[in-house]
C-alpha cells in the first residue's frame, strides 16, 4: 500500500475529485479525514470508504472562514495524531457560486473566497502542523484555467474561475520555495475538464458534451480516479523530489 499509516485531510472530500481521492487514499492505507461543506456528502464518502475496509472520519466546515478550516486540521490531529498529507479540492464555480440573480461582484467574491482563500486557510493552518511534525504533502486542485488563457468575458462569473485557479498555481510555487527545507513538499494538479457534478448541467446536453469531448486530442474528457490517482503519486514518497510543480492532467487539451 503506497500510503499505508499516513494521515490525509481531503477538503472538499465530498464529490467529484475529493471524492474519488478520499477513496483511493483509504485503499492505499491511509486514514482519512473527509471535510465537506456539505457533511451528508462527506459521511457518504466516508461510509463507502468503511464499507471497503477503510478508516475515515467526516467533518463538516467552510474552507472560506478561518475557524472551519483551523477546525479540519486540528479535528484531523485529534483524531489521528498527525497530519501527513492535505488535499485541497474544495471548489465552486460560477452557476454554482450562490443563487440565481446574485451580481456580478457577489459572485466574483464567493468563487475566489472558495477556490484561492478556502486553499490558503487550509494550507495556512495545515503548514503549522507540519513544521512541528517534520514534513508532508500538500496537494492543491487547479485548473487548465490556471495555465492557459480562456475566452470567458466580463461579468458571466465565469471570470472568477480562472484567476482563482491561476492563483492557486502561484500560491503553489511560492510556498514551494519557502517551504522546501522543511521537508513540506506543496504541488498542484491541473486538471482538463472532469466528470462530476460541478460541470454536470454542462454534460447531460448531448451536443455540448460532444462539442467539449472533440476539443481533447484523446475524445474524451477525464473521470475523477485519474486526477485521484495523479494526487496518490504526489502523496507518496514516489514523488519525494517534486516540489512546485503544476501537474497538468489534461488528456492533452493544453499540448495544442
């Protein structure tokens, strides 16, 4: 088992990628911790993960307020007694931000206060842990939005969503370099676009999916295990000397 005894906070744990990745973590040995906005998502994950023989512990909490995200860490240390590895995957965008009829501005708040500042809170919080401890992975979820311009024009919320993930790819850099002689190796993975819930209104039209699907060289967009197990790598001591990295798992969108 790649990450037998090792201690995972998944924010965001809930569905999609967090999902899948709370999942593969707890089959490979890890005991996880699964917060969720949503808590009767993160007991769900949680369930499936003891039914499979796995050890997991949910935890309702905002990433975007200070106290919930210090609560994630300090819950994960309780119960666990250490912190090894954070995967930040808690997200939103734009049509899923806040209610129809919200302005431009509410919304362009509440994405980045989710996607850039929920990433920090935690990050923040989970390094503190870390310094004592000796080290650990921390892995951020970005975006192919955060590496290649995208024509989205102003006002349709969807301008939030690409800088918020552009700054999680810096943010992800910098505490690289800071942090690198503490043994606290931060990547981020980018992905293309994946099959979950957050973009399912998009899919169940047939010619939209379509249209998406022929714009990947490999016809396909990608299922949430994949972007699972690149963050399996990046938690393991597999990837011991990779530090700052955007890794972009995009079925070849951005190569063109």
């Amino acid at each position: 088992m790649r990450l037998k005894d090792k201690v995972a906070l998944v924010a965001g744990g809930g569905s999609g990628i967090g999902h899948a990745t709370a999942v593969l973590f707890a089959a490979q040995g890890a005991k996880v911790v699964v917060s969720d906005l949503n808590e009767a998502n993160a007991l769900e994950t949680v369930a499936e993960i003891k039914t499979d023989g796995g050890d997991a512990t949910a935890l309702g909490g905002d990433v975007s307020k200070n106290s919930d995200a210090e609560a994630m860490v300090r819950g994960t240390v309780e119960t666990y007694g250490s912190l090894d590895t954070v995967v930040n995957c808690a997200g939103v965008i734009a049509g899923k931000a806040l209610p129809e009829g919200a302005s431009p501005e509410e919304v362009w708040d509440r994405v980045m206060e989710v996607n850039l500042k929920g990433t920090y809170l935690v990050t923040w919080h989970a390094v503190r842990t870390m310094e004592q401890s000796g080290g650990g992975s921390i892995i951020n979820i970005a975006s192919i939005n955060g590496i290649v311009g995208y024509p989205i024009g102003l006002g349709g919320g969807f301008d939030a969503y690409v800088p918020s993930k552009g700054g999680v790819v810096q943010f992800t850099k910098n505490l690289a370099i800071d942090y690198g002689k503490k043994n606290i190796r931060v990547n981020c993975i980018c992905p293309g676009h994946i099959d979950t819930n957050l973009i399912r209104e998009f899919l169940d039209n047939p010619e939209r999916r379509e249209w998406l699907e022929q714009r990947y060289p490999m016809g396909r967009i990608g299922r949430p295990e994949e972007i699972a197990y690149a963050a399996l790598f990046l938690a393991s001591d597999e990837s011991s000397f990779v530090t700052g990295a955007p890794l972009i798992v995009d079925g070849g969108y951005t190569a063109q």
